[in-house]
C-alpha cells in the first residue's frame, strides 16, 4: 500500500474554517478522483511557535494510481487550497510504502 500524506500548518485565526472545508469540500473531492481507498484526518500533537498542524493521509492502492492522481487531478485540487488560503499555510507532502501492519487485541 501506499500512503500519500499532506501535512499542513495552518494559522490559528482560520482554524475552524479550514477544517470545515477541508472535510467538507477539500477531502471529499481527493476521493472523489476515485484514485484512494481511503483517508485519515489528523491533528499533529506538537506545540508550534505558530499555527496547528494537521496531516491528511490517503492510501492508494499502488504507485499507478498516485501518479494517474498527480498527472490528473493534483494540481487543480493543489491550486483552489493554495488560492483560498494563500499566506495563512505552509504544506508539505510526504509519498509513504507501507510494509506492514498489525492490530493487538486483547
């Protein structure tokens, strides 16, 4: 599996908006490419000079499939986060292989 993760530092004073539109009109349109199984929405658990940081990961089937959503759709999604938000973020982006995976039950 892989493991497509956008980390992104937002600027407290646009916090709450951010979230909603990313779960409400960011997120949903990633998955609607058809290119991910699934994603996780996470606030990272830093204290930061400035801003909070949140990381988004989507799980792709393969590398076919990352790289048919960078030729396609990566750059239009990129461009309406970067112009509603310009100024007030810093991303990154981090291509992930998962090896493994285990769950403990007890």
């Amino acid at each position: 599996m892989i493991i497509y993760n956008v980390t992104v530092n937002i600027d407290d004073s646009i916090r709450e908006e951010w979230i909603a539109w990313m779960k409400d009109v960011h997120i949903p349109a990633v998955m609607e490419t058809g290119m991910f199984i699934n994603n996780r929405f996470c606030k990272v658990l830093v204290e930061e000079e400035s801003g909070t940081t949140y990381s988004i990961q989507y799980q792709l089937k393969d590398m076919e499939a990352f790289q048919l959503y960078q030729e396609l759709y990566a750059a239009q999604l990129q461009k309406e986060h970067k112009e509603k938000y310009e100024g007030r973020f810093v991303a990154f982006r981090t291509l992930l292989e998962q090896i493994d995976e285990t769950h403990y039950t007890k």
